[in-house]
C-alpha cells in the first residue's frame, strides 16, 4: 500500500557534474529559456510558485506537479509574474506568493533544497530557477548606484538606470568546494546547523583577485589548517540559494594537522573512504564529487 507522495526515485546517477539538478541540463529537453521582454500572453501556463525557501506545488497521485493553468485564485502575488521561457509547450512564469499564504487542497507549499528527493528534478530545477530570478528581480529593482527605478533591457536579464545610465546584469557568486585526499582517507567538515551526523566538503566564496583554485586552497587552509596540491577542477553545479556557483575541485595533501576554525565549522577530520560518516544528497556537487573521486 502506498501512502503519500512517493520519493521521485531518479537518483540513480548522474554521470557527470552537467546532469546534477539545478544545472540547466536537467530541463533542456522540454524547457526553453527566454528572457522576459519576449513574454508570451495566455492563460495556459505552468506556474512556479516561490514563497520563501519553498515552492507550491500540486500533490497528485503521480507526485508533486507545478501548477498548471491560469493564475489560481487562492493566489496573493507580492509582484506581477515574470514569464521565464515555456515549459512543455506552455509558457512557465513565475512569481513569489506572500508569506502568509496557505494554499488549498491539493496544493502543498513544499521547501526544496538539494537533500529533499520528494519532487522530480526538473521540478526542483525549475523551482531553482524560479528562486534565482525572483532574487534578481527583487534586487534589481533600484540601481545599487543611486537608488533610482531601474528598467529590463529589453532581450536580457539586465536593468538599466536611466539617471545615471549605469547597466546591471544578474549577480551570480562564485564558490570553490574541494575534496581532500590522502591516500585513500577524505578530509569531511561539518557545521553546527547540519544534520547530526552528516559531513561534508570545504566550500567557500570567492575573494578579490583570486582563481578559484586559489579559493579552494585558502578556504581548506582557513577552516581546517590543511595545505593541499594538485588542485583540479572537476565539475560544477548552480546553487539557487540564493545565487551561486558552485566550482567543484578535488586536491591532494601536501602538509599540515588538522586545526578547526570553530567559528565557521563545529568539526573536521580524516575518514577513511570506506568508513564515510553520513553525507550530503545525492543531488549536491558534494556528494557527487565524493562519490566519483573518493
Ligand atoms: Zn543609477
């Protein structure tokens, strides 16, 4: 007997780094992105619904689905939705609901992150997606220059202020997460706020005038007083919380004990690759580069 909503099962693997969720390969197949000048007028739509960390989604016998036709009713917008491209053949817009909304039956308001396996990968990308531009949009609309109302260039994602005629485009931040070995053990960290139990690898963001290789060897050395060599890219995935990029790297030990900076990270240590503690989804670049370069 089956009760609920079943996992999406689609965590099979995912051959490289490209296919992970959050990446655009995901949804290639039946989505086509555009930007929003080129908005498509009519009803049919799919929606993505953001409402904080969450999206609302509709629970059906077959899973959780976006919802699907004209705007719904229960819906109190907090902004005019933005048409993003169309999926399936219908035009997807999206649009933020207000935090105090609850939706009916059979709309459920579901967070989603890389660990939850509940919705399908596309959904989860779309709401991805979703997330990114809805940040954007709200960031965007005051030039960061002199505060004025900016204006969509039409065909881009980018304002303009039409005051001091400065142009900006989507801010994406660059992030360097590293696997460490040594011989056949892997250097995991974990934080405070995780689940008990779970480790994890390295991440942090880019500084000034550093490569990303640069940024993994010093995120290693600060959060746990490792030197590494040898660092090689490997893969990459988006990361829509709210708008990175994660670079995916994995570096050998050269010196150093392990020194934990406590007050990014409650532990760091040494485990032997067929004694791995608890680790993150499989639809994180995390745990694809453990699993791949283990
Ligand atoms: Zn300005």
């Amino acid at each position: 007997m089956t009760t609920g909503i079943e996992p999406a099962c689609q965590e099979v693997a995912y051959p490289e780094a490209v296919n992970l969720p959050f990446n655009f390969s995901s949804v290639k197949a039946e989505f086509e992105f555009r930007a929003p000048a080129s908005e498509l007028q009519t009803a049919e739509c799919y929606w993505v619904i953001i409402q904080g960390t969450a999206t609302i989604l509709e629970e059906t016998h077959t899973g959780l689905k976006l919802p699907h036709g004209s705007l719904p009713d229960w819906l109190v917008a907090k902004h005019p939705s933005i048409c993003i491209g169309s999926w399936r053949g219908k035009p997807l817009r999206v649009v933020s609901a207000d935090s105090n909304l609850t939706p009916p039956p059979p709309f459920v308001c579901k967070d989603f992150n890389a660990s939850d396996e509940s919705m399908d990968i596309q959904t989860l990308t779309l709401a991805g997606m979703a997330k990114q531009i809805l940040h954007w949009d709200r960031q965007s609309r005051h030039c960061s220059r002199c505060g004025a109302f900016t204006e969509t260039i039409p065909g881009t994602w980018g304002r303009h202020c039409n005051v001091c005629n400065v142009e900006h485009y989507p801010h994406i931040h660059p992030c360097a997460i590293v696997l460490v070995k040594r011989g056949d053990e892997l250097l995991l960290t974990r934080k405070a706020e995780w689940v008990a139990g779970r480790y994890s690898l390295v991440a942090g963001f880019l500084d000034f005038g550093e490569s990303l290789e640069e940024c993994a060897i010093r995120e290693i050395r600060e959060e746990t007083g490792i030197e590494v060599c040898n660092v090689r890219y490997v893969g990459s995935q988006n990361w829509p919380f709210p708008a990175q990029l994660m670079a995916g790297f994995v570096a050998d030990y050269e010196a150093g004990d392990i020194c934990v900076d406590l007050n990014e990270l409650e532990d760091a240590r040494w485990f032997r690759s067929d004694e791995l503690p608890l680790l993150p989804g499989k639809r994180s670049i995390a745990r694809w580069i453990i699993d791949n370069f283990k």
